[in-house]
C-alpha cells in the first residue's frame, strides 16, 4: 500500500454500482482520510430501466442520465475516459480518456464497476446489423431509426420496400425485450394518425425469444398476463424460436420465416464488461468470481460489482450468483464501500445479502406487470407501483421531476415524430455503440504498465 500518501480508492464505471459506492465512500471518509477517483466515459449515470421509453420517445434522453456533478458535496475526482485494462500485480489502472489519450492510474483499492454489454452469439449477419438497447446513444439512435422507417415507408411507392420498412423484429423475451417491443410498438400504432398515407395492417411487431417463457422470472401467472397485452396489441410473440442469419433488408427465424424488415433490435441478455477479461483472474460465465464480501480471492483491495460481477447471493443459497438486476448492483455498490473502508481501518468485511424485491415492467400506456414483494399485480395497480418504483430510484429531485413531466406531456398531447438526425451518417454497430474494441489483452496491459514503469525510473 502507499504509505507517504492518502490511501487511493479507484472505482471504474458510474453506473448503478459504481455511483451508490462513490456517494458512500464520500459519505463515510472524511476527506483526509482517502482520496477517491472515478473513472467513466460518460459524465452521468444511465438509469437503463426507463432506456426503452427514450427509444419510443416518451422521455427525453436527458431525463434518465443523471448528472454526476449536481452537488457541491461531490468531491471524488473523475477521469473522463474508460479503463482498457487493469494489471492486478502492478496495481495500475490503464485509462483511455475521452480525447484518446492512455494514462496510467495507480491505486491502492480498486473497485470494479464496468457493468456489461449485450451478449452476442456467432450469428451471421447479427453485429452488423443489430442495435442493441444498452447505451442512451443507442436508444436516441433506435428512435430516430424507427422514425425514418416510418418516414421512407410514407414517402415510398414500392410495395416491397412499404413492407419491410414497416415491419420490426425485437429478439429477447426479457424486461428489456419485453418493454423495448412495448414502449416502440406503442409509438408505431399512434404514428397511423400522423401518416395517413400508411397502411395500419402493414406495421408489424415481432417479438422472439429462444426460451419458452416470456419474462420467467415473473411466474407463470404475470408472464402470461404480459404475453395477453403484447398479443391484444398486435405484438407477434414467438416463443422457442432465434434468429438464424440477418442482413440488411431481411432477418431469417431459425424455424425457416424470413421476415422483411429494416429493423432488428437485439436484446438477448448482457455479458460482463470486456474489462473483467484483461484482468486473468477466474471468472464465472464471463463475470469476476468474487467472494460474498465482493473481494477478489487471493488479491489485495481488488473488488467487483454489479454486472461485471458474479457475486454469490446469499438470499438464495445453493451455488447461486446474484442476477444482473439493478436492484442487486445499487445495494452492492453502498455494501462494497463499506467493505472498503473496513479494509482501510483494518476491520473486518461483511458479506452481501439482500432478497430480490421483485421487478416492475412498465409496457407503455396504462399496461404493465409487476411483482413487488412477491405480490402479482397488472393493468394500472401494476403501472401505479412500476412509474411509482422508478421515481423513488431516480437519484436526484431534478431527475425525477423531468421523467414525471415528460410522462404527463405524454399523456396529454401524445407522441411526436421527429428525427434528430444527429447521428443519420453515423456507424450503427453493436461495438461502436458499445466500445466492445477498445479494450487492450492482457498481455497487452503487462506490457504497456511495464514500459510505463521502466520509463520512470
Ligand atoms: C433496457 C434495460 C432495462 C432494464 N430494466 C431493469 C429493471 O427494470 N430492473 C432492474 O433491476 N434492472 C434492469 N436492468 C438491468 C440493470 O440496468 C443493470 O443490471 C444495472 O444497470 C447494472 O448496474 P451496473 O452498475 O453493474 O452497470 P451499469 O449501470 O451498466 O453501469 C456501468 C457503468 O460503467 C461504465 N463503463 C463501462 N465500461 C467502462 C470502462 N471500461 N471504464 C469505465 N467505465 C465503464 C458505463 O458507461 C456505465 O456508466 C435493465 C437493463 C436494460 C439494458
């Protein structure tokens, strides 16, 4: 450990997990007693859980990212930029800032927060022309995709090209396939007032998932309430079936339909940060293996949390790993600090523990499903519990406040179709979204902090 200096405390991300353990660790630590340094590309704090209503348009992107700096108690140092690789034995953090440059940054503890990306399988076709729903670009990028289908379908006098622009796939049965599906079909349907040129009976919905259930961590009860709503709004649900090959004008089902369409949406789970795979540490189905203090085994102060860890839950016993859920990363976050902090003054750690406390899925309108507390609910107590959940979880008053407004906006005047524009010329690939490459190998990592070292000395 350093000893001429404060301790230093570098935590990677400013998601869920990273920010609850900034906010504890500034908190708890008087300011000489460590000095705290957050690494992130972005400067705030994505509420994914609301991502798929920026893609449709009822919340403005601006409304679920959440400042990092809105308070003048927030004193920790960020480092615009994002960790490209991490060597456990020199200690050293190596940063990509957002101008390109690499930096090395020491640390004494290190908290692992980088969450995940969407997982993707050997799939012709799949990274080229997917977009996934897991940065606010993206979301941003999806609206203004499925506008300008709208638009072209509009302007079109070809058949062909009508059909398969007014056609969308989505592939994930999950909450965030289930809501993605949801919140854009919403949007589409109330588009047959504002183009009266197109067609109704030509918009179409595809929702697939390789699984036979829809959501199941839901139950079978709520699960099937949730398929009802998809299916009374026109939602095409495919259960048991994936995609076999996609390409620019058209995506092939693995049970041998090729569905014309402009638009795929690929939702099918999330896999941790390629962060963790530059660490040669053990992992488990791609997440680090920690212990039930969120401590790396056989490391001194390395830990992880959130999606990019696998952390054991001790509610559910049995082997089991936490789930990648919100609601687990915010509770490890505050949990990790203070296990730092613990680590710092010599006193022992505690392990995590904490009972999932349900979900929420908010289906755009007045259709939802939730399960708070084990209690099945749907229809509008569903909806009441699901906007009411997530305004409780937004951090800030100035963030709840706009995402309440933007709804009411919505209801009220209803939905607009406009095309930023922003981004029309733009790549549209998973890893540019999602920077899947620009992380180093550890070999990689080794070789560039030893350089970095021998040109110091
Ligand atoms: C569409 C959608 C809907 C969801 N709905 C729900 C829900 O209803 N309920 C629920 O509990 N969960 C939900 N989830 C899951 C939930 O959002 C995640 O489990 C949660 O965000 C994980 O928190 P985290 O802190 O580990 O990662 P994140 O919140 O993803 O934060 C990771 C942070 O690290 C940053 N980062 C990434 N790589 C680097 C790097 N190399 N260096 C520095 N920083 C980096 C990212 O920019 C990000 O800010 C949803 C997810 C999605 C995508």
């Amino acid at each position: 450990m350093n000893t001429v200096t404060r301790p230093r405390i570098l935590v990677v991300g400013a998601g869920f997990a990273g920010v609850d353990c900034v906010r504890r660790l500034e908190r708890r630590l008087s300011p000489h007693e460590a000095d705290v340094t957050l690494v992130t590309p972005f400067a705030y704090q994505l509420y994914l859980p609301l991502l798929p209503q920026v893609a449709s348009g009822v919340l403005t992107p601006q409304s679920i990212a959440i400042s990092l700096r809105r308070s003048q108690k927030y004193r920790t140092r960020i480092i615009p930029g994002g960790a490209i690789g991490v060597d456990l034995r020199a200690k050293v953090c190596v940063i990509r800032t957002i101008t390109d440059r690499i930096v090395n940054e020491p640390y004494d503890y290190i908290v692992l927060a980088p969450g995940s990306i969407t997982r993707t399988f050997d799939i012709p076709g799949l990274t080229d022309h997917a977009f996934g729903m897991k940065t606010l670009a993206e979301a941003a990028y999806i609206r203004d995709h499925v506008i300008s289908q709208l638009d072209l379908a509009d302007a079109s006098e070809d058949p062909a090209e009508r059909a398969s622009r007014l056609q969308f796939v989505v592939v994930g049965g999950g909450y965030a396939g289930t809501e993605t599906a949801a919140c854009l079909q919403r949007l589409t349907h109330a588009a047959v007032e504002r183009y009266p040129r197109l067609d109704p009976a030509l918009i179409k919905w595809h929702l697939i998932d390789i699984a036979p259930k829809l959501m199941p961590e839901l139950g079978d009860k709520l699960g099937r309430s949730a398929l009802e709503v998809l299916r009374r709004r026109g939602i095409e649900v495919s259960l048991g079936v994936s995609i076999a090959k996609a390409a620019e004008e058209e995506v092939t089902f693995t049970d041998g339909r090729v569905v014309p369409t402009r638009t795929l949406i690929w939702t099918a789970g999330v896999v941790a940060s390629p962060l963790i795979g530059t660490l040669d540490a053990e992992t488990v189905r791609g997440r680090l293996a920690v212990n039930a203090d969120m401590c790396l085994p056989g490391e001194d102060g390395v830990f992880a949390v959130g999606d990019s860890a696998a952390v054991p839950d001790l509610a559910k016993g049995e082997g089991a790993v936490c789930p990648p859920t919100a609601q687990h990363a915010s509770r490890q976050g505050k949990a990790v600090a203070e296990n730092v902090i613990a680590a710092l003054r010599g006193q022992p750690l505690r392990p995590y523990r904490h009972k999932d406390l349900g979900l929420v899925v908010d289906l755009g309108g007045a259709d939802a499903v939730s399960k708070p507390l084990g209690v099945e609910l749907h229809g509008v107590p569903a909806q009441a519990v699901a906007r009411g959940y997530h305004l409780a979880a937004l951090r800030t008053n100035v963030a709840k406040t706009r995402v309440m407004t933007n709804w009411l906006l919505n209801a009220v005047a209803g939905d607009d179709f406009v095309r930023t524009g922003f981004q029309a010329r733009k790549a549209a690939k998973l890893k540019d979204f999602e920077y899947t490459d620009a992380y180093l190998t550890k070999e990689q990592v080794r070789e560039h902090v030893e350089k970095a070292r021998s040109r110091a000395v």
